[in-house]
C-alpha cells in the first residue's frame, strides 16, 4: 500500500557544511510537504535510544557520537509513497553507492556521515516521527 508520510534529519554534518537550505530545497522541490519540523541537537540518549536496533553493530558508538555532535533538523514529509520516494530521493547509504541526482551522492561525506535520514518502513516512519514531535506540533 502507498504511504504518506515518512521522518527524515538533515544530520550534523548536512548542517555544519551548510547544506540545509538546498537539502531542504531538494525535498521541497521533489513533492514533499513539511508537517512538522525542528532544529535541535539529540541528547545521547536520544542518539542511543534512536538507533537502537544498530546496538550491536560495530559503528554504534561512533554513530550515536557523530549523531550528537552538533545540531540536526527533525522533520515530517508528507507525499504519496512518502517512505519509498524519500529513500529514492536520499540514495544509497554510502554515497559512492548513490545514484546520480540523490541527496546523499550530492551531500554525503562518507558511509557514516551521510547527510541524511530516511525511515525504512511506515511502522517506523510513525515511531520517529512521535520521537520528536507531540500531536500540536504537527500541521
Ligand atoms: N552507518 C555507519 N556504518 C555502516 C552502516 C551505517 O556508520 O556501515 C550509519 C549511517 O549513518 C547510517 C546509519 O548508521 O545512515 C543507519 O544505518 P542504516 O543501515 O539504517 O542506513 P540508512 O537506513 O540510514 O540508509
Ligand atoms: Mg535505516
């Protein structure tokens, strides 16, 4: 079934080599409505709390610390087939794998710092999305 909403960050490295007016440009121009949207930085429990399906994975503690380095930009996206159009859009983790024309193969540093999220599934997009924000900051 199509979905419409998906969870993305523009992650700190997306933002300390000032990409987040064309990221967010990128996403905007590509159908994608914002219903909520923050600017804040993840505290590492946050961090640990968000990725913790990778807690066994040998980059964890590197992930949750580069995650928490400075601040990110939370937001919804609403579109049709939110979930699939935006990993399309955002390209391969590693961005030496990413298509032409993605977020990560324009923006993306390395496999680890790599410019953006994009939830995998519609049950997850729902999870991430109520992670960061309350019913009264969604429009
Ligand atoms: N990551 C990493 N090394 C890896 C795989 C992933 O540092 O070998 C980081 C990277 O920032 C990635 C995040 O962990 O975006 C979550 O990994 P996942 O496999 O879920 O990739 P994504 O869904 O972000 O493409
Ligand atoms: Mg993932």
């Amino acid at each position: 079934m199509a979905t419409n909403r998906t969870f993305t960050m523009l992650k700190p490295d997306a933002i300390e080599n000032g990409h987040m007016g064309k990221i967010l440009d990128m996403i905007i121009q590509a159908g994608f409505q914002i219903k909520a949207m923050k600017y804040t930085r993840l505290t590492v429990d946050q961090a640990k709390k968000f990725y913790e399906v990778h807690a066994e994975r040998p980059f964890y503690g590197e992930l949750v610390e580069y995650m928490t380095s400075g601040p990110i930009v939370a937001a919804i996206l609403e579109k049709d087939n939110a979930v699939a159009d935006f990993r399309a859009l955002i390209g391969s983790t590693d961005p030496a794998e990413a298509a032409e024309g993605t977020i990560r193969k324009a923006f993306a540093e390395s496999k680890g710092r790599n410019a953006v999220h994009g939830s995998d599934s519609d049950e997850n997009a729902a999870i991430e999305g109520e992670f960061h924000f309350g019913a009264n900051e969604i429009f």
